[in-house]
C-alpha cells in the first residue's frame, strides 16, 4: 500500500454473521443486501464469502452495481435491484446481466417493456415509510403481467424496526398483509430488513428477508444484540513519535493545548480516508502493544491526511498500527460520539484505501 490505512475485512466474522441470520430467518430464504461496495466492505471480497456460504440472492440498488456484481458472482445467483431502474440504459442492464428490479412506477413497465425484458422483478409497495413505493399494487401487477414480466414478489420496507415497540411497526404489518391479500396467494413476499428480522420477525418472517447491517456485525437493535462480529477493522499506523512540552498547541487551529509533557503519535489516517472530522479532541482509538491494548484519544483536529493521539505512558513505536473502529472499538459507539450511525462511518470508507480480507 501506498500509505498505511487499511480496513481490514474479517470474513470469518462475515460467514458467522450470515450463519446466525439465516438461523433467525427461519426457513425464509435470506437476500445479502451489498449495495454500496458491501457497505463500504468491498464488493468484491463480500459477495464471493456469502455466495460460498451457500447466499444465492443478493441485493444492490441500481442497475450499474447490478452489472458489477453479476461479473463477480457469475449467472448462478439472482440480484434484487432495490431503487429499481431510471432509464433506458438500467433496461437494457437488466436484460444483459439478468438483474431483477423492484418496481413502483408504471414508466420503469414501460422502459422494461421497451427493452425486451422477460425476467422477473418485484412489486415495491410503500407502507407507511413515505419513501419509495407503489400505491397502486394491483394496476402495477395487472402492467407487468400484460408485459411479459413475471413477479418475484412483493416488498415493502419498515421505517421503525430498530424500535421494537414503535407502533408504526404493527401498522406496517398489517397494512403489507392486507395488500398481500389482494394478490395471488402463491407471491412470495419480503419485509424484514436487519432490524426487522431481530425485533419482529419471530412473526413475520415472510418468504424472503433482506439483512443489510447486521451482515457487518453491527447489531440493529441495540436493546436486542444477537452476538454478531464485526467484520471491518480500520486501521492506521503510527508514522512519528515526538515528545511535546506542556503549554504546546496541537494540530489546527490550536484546539488542544497541552497541560503537561505528552508524547504525541501521528497516524496516518484522516478525513480524506474516512475518519470523521468530528471525533476532533474526543475521538478514542486501540492500540495492542506488548503490555495489552491501550486506548488513546485523538487531541487536536483530525487533518485531511493524518491524526494525532497522546500515546502518553503507552509502549507504542512507529509503524504499529492504532484500530479506529473493529474488534476493540465499537463502531455504533463511535457513531453515536459524532452523531451518526455505523452505516455512514462503514461507506465513508474512501476508496484510497485497501480492503483486505483477513480468513
């Protein structure tokens, strides 16, 4: 590597992962969901891991990641489009690489129709989450039928899984089962994202549920944690040692001035590779020595380029790498300090750095 920041990615953690939800899924086949790189993981180390652990249906968001994907895992598995198509250019993707979208347009029938698909693609229906979704299930059916489409079910999305008691999701429930109803009694169905599939899906696993996060080891539910692993650890490495007086400042705009001698560590990690700049002067980072795992903090802003912690009393040396977040710090903890969500931390990943698979 050019500099050394990696995120490593742990595919023992990943078959776990996949092992446990596939148990909650209770019989219900289980669509990956890997849009966006595999949540920042690498597509290309992610699909290969489930497809081996016996995953045959995955899921992207467009037609283009649908095209990417399909040259990894080959004709043998389906891949669920789930923003569906925009243009005549996602048709034509879906023809060539036998990719299935969700539709909730009349006009993505049309573009299909056009393009001379005959696959399947599914209904998504929108529930109570206001995002995305058909509000007209029985004309959009009655559309692909006269198209030559064939369905591969019906899907809608909970807004409120990881709040198991919210009453938005009973409303939803029973609002996708009534829906359901109007179809025919053979269409297979999915609801159950990550959270979904913990806090509720004892009941309603459905046909076919689509865990996203909790394949990367963050637990959906924090209330419900089921004993996932984290798969990526990301990392820097110590790239310089030096000793500061007390009463020194510390990186930009002098947002940490030193109270005593400290040693200082620059890392070689900043937001350019994905480290929020808002963990500036409370960010916590883990570095194993030969003593045990020290935690550091992160003193000044957090540059474009690098970090610095005060390795004070810490038997750290350069080219020792410091984890961020991974097996000894949380990623939904670091999340929470800056405000945000494992989700945002995993794709802010810059693609300047390498994912390594770790077995």
């Amino acid at each position: 590597m050019s500099r050394p920041v990696v995120a490593y990615i742990h595919l023992a953690n990943l078959r776990h992962n996949y092992r446990l939800l596939n148990r909650l899924a209770a019989g219900a086949q289980v669509m990956s969901v890997i849009k966006a790189d595999a949540y920042g993981h690498g597509l290309r180390l992610v699909a290969p891991a489930l497809q081996k652990e016996g995953c045959h249906s995955f899921a992207v968001t467009n037609a283009e990641e649908g095209a990417v994907l399909r040259g990894i895992i080959g004709r043998g598995s389906a891949i669920t489009l789930l923003s569906g198509i925009f243009d005549q250019e996602g048709a034509a993707l879906c023809c060539l690489q036998h990719l299935t979208p969700a539709l909730t347009e009349h006009g993505q029938v049309k573009l299909l129709h056009e393009a001379g698909f005959h696959g399947q693609a599914w209904i998504k229906v929108d529930t109570g989450m206001n995002r995305l979704g058909t509000q007209d299930v029985p004309g959009l059916y009655d559309a692909c039928k006269t198209a030559g489409i064939g369905i591969a079910g019906l899907m809608s999305h909970l807004a409120c899984a990881d709040e198991p008691e919210h009453a938005l999701n009973a409303v939803q429930v029973e609002r996708f089962e009534r829906i359901a109803a109007s179809l025919p009694a053979d269409t297979p169905k999915s609801l159950l994202n990550s959270a979904g599939l913990i806090s509720i899906g004892r009941r309603t696993t459905y046909d076919v549920v689509r865990p996203g996060i909790a394949l990367y080891g963050a637990e959906p539910v924090a209330s419900m944690p089921i004993g996932l692993k984290p798969v990526m650890s990301f990392c820097g490495s110590v790239i310089q040692l030096r000793d500061i007086p007390a009463g020194e400042s510390v990186s930009y705009g002098a947002s940490f001035i030193t109270s005593k001698p400290v040693r200082i560590a620059t890392i070689s990690t900043g937001y350019a590779d994905g480290l929020p700049r808002l963990l500036s002067n409370q960010g916590l980072t883990a570095c194993v020595g030969t003593s045990g795992t020290a935690i550091l903090p992160i003193v000044g802003r957090v540059c474009m380029d690098y970090c610095l912690l005060d390795a004070s009393g810490c038997d750290i040396e350069t080219g020792m790498q410091v984890e961020f977040w991974g097996e000894h710090v949380s990623a939904a903890k670091v999340a929470e300090q800056v405000g945000s969500i494992a989700y945002e931390l995993f794709t802010g990943i810059s693609s300047r750095v390498p994912r390594q698979a770790i077995e």
